[in-house]
C-alpha cells in the first residue's frame, strides 16, 4: 500500500475516533435526585434537543472564539491540558524510549539465554515478570522506595528527579512486551534460507546476527510500536494516581469526576476531558506515522 494512503488512512481513524469521544463526553449528564422519608430517588432525563445544544455550543466555543472554556478553578481549559500535558509529555517520551530499546535489549539476551540452561531467565523470566498485575508491582515498587529508601521524595513533582520515577514505573511492563515482541522475532528467523547462505559465506555469527537478522526483526518490532504507545499511556493513570503525579491521565482522573453513587459527580469537566483525549490521539497517531514511516524503510532494504 501507498506509504501517503497508509498515512493518510491512520489520519481517518484517528479523526473519526475522537469525534466518538467528544460525542460520548458531551453525552448528558444530568441527574435529579428526589429525597423521601425512607428513599433516595434518582432520575436521568435525556432530550436530543439538549443533546445537540451541547455539541453546538461546544463546537461553537471552539471555533468562533477558539476557546474551551473555562475548568471547575475558573482557569482557561486549553492552558490548564497545556500544563498538564508539558508534565506527562517528559514521562511518556522518556518510557517510550527506554522501553523500547531497553525491550529490544532485554529480547536479544532472552534469545541467547533460551539456547543455553539459563533459559529460566531469559523469555520464561520475562513471561514470569508480565504475569503479575501491573498495579500490584507499582505498589510493591512504591513501597520499596517509601522502605529503603526514604529521602526520594516520590510523591513530590518538584525536584529535578521527578519525572524519572513516574517514567520507570511506566516503562516497565511495556518493556517486557518489546522484549517479547523482539525475542518471538528473531526465533522465527531461525532455520529461514538467507541465514543458511549467509552461514555457507563464511560470515561471522556476530556479523549474521545484527546484519541480517535482527535488521530483518526490526520491521516487526517497529508494527508494535503503535501498541507500545497505547500500553505507555493506560499505565500512566495508574503511576501518576498512586504518585500523586500533577500529569494529564491524573487531570483526567480528576476531570471526569466519578461518583460512586451517581456515575458523575457535579464537577464533570466535559472540555478539560476532550482536550486531554485530543493531545493523547495526536500522540497514538504521531507514533503511527512513525511505526508506519520506519517499518517501509526496513521492508525496502
């Protein structure tokens, strides 16, 4: 396929699933509650008409005053997801890059380490690591830090460090899934005939290995790449809720406001969640440009 169709086709996608979103944020919320002697009563009227007002105001903030209001602290929506976005933009492209070449990393030696008697930590290992719930292993991590080591201020954004603790949470199972991604790969080139002509020239092992499979794998590995990013982005709520981090996912924790009783509380920020979901989908689709953009140019060479 057309590289630009493929770039173009991903752009479609993108769009379309975020004009879900904003049809499903801007969804009526309003409840009535009725309190009686022995009963609390609860009703949630919906009308088209309310229905459709909402999303022309909304659309008509955005484009005649290219504004999205206002949030619950009567700050201006676009500079408050700015803000947050800056503090969790140095988390997300500090995971993504290290789990990824951390992953592919962690692939190889799990490759090596499966042909020899070590083989329990190589892919075992790392099938082991992604067994346990990620939650669980950031609260145990959490803990570790608050126990041995007591002067890391991990729930503090302010200093310099702060970003890099969020950044090692996140990384870690989606740099187990690389390095599964990475080991799966090069094991399939075993046995393949390119690798029995390049033997019979004689080539070094190290040489066979890093010139021709593993540039071979890369492909692959770079079609997970998308994968990667959404994987980086649904731990990030969990690391920045448990860290009491001041990044976008915990913004948008905040913003949809959930209630236990009613399903949405009074403070329901529907712009706050619109433009964090907005910077989170430009994120996926730049990602899928680049997935799409490298993965050509490993299948042309």
């Amino acid at each position: 396929m057309n590289l630009f169709i493929q770039l173009l086709r991903s752009l479609f996608i993108s769009m379309l699933a975020m004009l879900a979103v904003i049809l499903i944020v801007l969804f009526p919320r309003q409840v009535n509650v009725t309190v009686t002697e022995t009963q609390l009563l609860t009703d949630y009227p919906f009308s088209f008409q309310q229905y459709a007002h909402q999303i022309q105001a909304f659309f008509s903030e955005l484009f005649l005053n290219g504004s999205l209001g206002v949030n619950r602290y009567q700050f201006p929506v676009i500079e408050d997801v700015l803000l947050v976005m800056g503090n969790s933009m140095i988390v997300i492209a500090t995971a993504l890059v290290a789990s990824f070449v951390l992953g592919v990393l962690k692939g190889i030696i799990d490759y090596k380490l499966d042909q020899t008697r070590f083989r329990v930590f190589g892919s075992f290992g790392t099938w082991l690591m992604q067994s346990f719930p990620d939650f669980l292993l950031i609260l145990l991590l959490q803990w570790m830090f608050i126990r041995y080591f007591p002067n890391i201020r991990i729930f503090s954004a302010e200093p310099w460090y702060a970003f890099m603790i969020p950044s090692f949470f996140v990384m870690i199972y989606p740099m187990l899934y690389i390095a599964r991604i990475t080991q799966v790969s090069i094991s399939n080139q075993e046995g393949m005939l390119y690798l029995l002509v390049a033997k019979s020239k004689g080539l070094p092992r190290w040489l066979l290995f890093y010139k021709h499979v593993f540039t071979n794998c890369m492909g692959t590995i770079l079609t997970h790449l998308p994968s990667l990013m959404l994987y980086i982005l649904s731990n990030l709520l969990i690391v920045e809720y448990f860290l009491n981090y001041p990044g976008a996912a915990n913004r948008l924790f905040i913003a949809i406001d959930y209630s236990v009783n009613f399903g949405t509380g009074g403070n329901y920020e529907a712009t706050t969640i619109i433009g964090i979901a907005f910077c989170f989908c430009l994120l996926v689709l730049f990602v899928q440009w680049i997935s799409i953009i490298a993965r050509r140019r490993y299948e042309v060479k």
